[in-house]
C-alpha cells in the first residue's frame, strides 16, 4: 500500500526513504574514496540502456506496486498476487529481453552513450561542491515533505 501511495502521490514514505539512502550513499562512497578505502570508477551508460530499464521496470512496478525486492518479500509472506503477478511477470520479462536482447543491444541499448559521465563531471565541478549543494537540496526536500506531513 505505501508503494501505490507513493505513486499515487499521498504517501511519500518511499521518496522519504530513497532521498535518505542516496544521501547516505553518496557522502559514504565519495568519502570512502577519498580515503582511498575504496576505488570509485562509475559503469559507463546510455539513454537508450536507461529508458528500456525504466520502462521494463516501471511496468512491472506499476501494475503490481512492487519493485523486485518488495516483491521476493511479499513472496515470503505468502501474497500470490507477488507470487503469480510478480514472479511470473518477472521470468517473462526476462524471457522477453533475452529473445530481443541481440536486436535490442545493435539499435537501441548503446544509442545515446554518454560513457562513465558523473554529474560533476557533466557540470563541471568538483564531486565535493556538488555534494554539499545535492546535500542542501535532499536535506532541503526531506524538511519540506516532513513539514508538510507528507
């Protein structure tokens, strides 16, 4: 139910959540690196890579309102909705993208290439500016969606 509020657009624990964990991911990875505890080298992508993968997604996600992990979850305990809709309509999915995949990958899946592109480096300026002003902006929304009791 949180998930359909979510995209219905009354229940924003979901965005709460994700905004809090790119937060956490990103100040956590880019200090890790920084420390050289670990080495950050970012996978090259594409437009088309990106709207065949959201496309594929968000159909799933919003006929069922469940990504795959809520999905194998709801599984577990029991929901054949998840069990019939979700794992059936996840192996045919993935039936589907493997037939069309060797089409898919010479017309559409490298169209738009835009190789290991990181935001700073698509703006210009430095991984820790861009931090602290992505920072400022999630903290900014998160206060805003708590404020407004959303």
């Amino acid at each position: 139910m949180i998930i359909m509020g979510q995209l219905l657009l009354y229940d924003w624990t979901v965005a709460k959540i994700i905004l809090t964990a790119i937060l956490t991911g990103m100040i956590g990875i880019h200090l890790m690196n920084y420390m050289g505890i670990v080495n950050l080298h970012p996978k090259s992508g594409s437009v088309g890579s990106t709207v065949i993968g959201g496309l594929i997604f968000g159909a799933g996600f919003g006929m069922l309102g469940y990504c795959p992990g809520t999905m194998t979850g709801a599984v577990g305990q029991g929901s054949m909705d998840a069990l019939l809709g979700g794992v059936l309509g996840m192996l045919i999915g993935v039936g589907l993208f493997a037939r069309m995949y060797p089409w898919l990958s010479r017309h559409v899946l490298k169209a738009g290439d835009f190789g290991e592109l990181t935001i700073p480096k698509a703006l210009g300026k430095s991984q820790w500016k861009v931090i602290w002003i992505m920072t400022a902006g999630i903290t900014a929304i998160l206060a805003i969606l708590e404020t407004a009791g959303l």
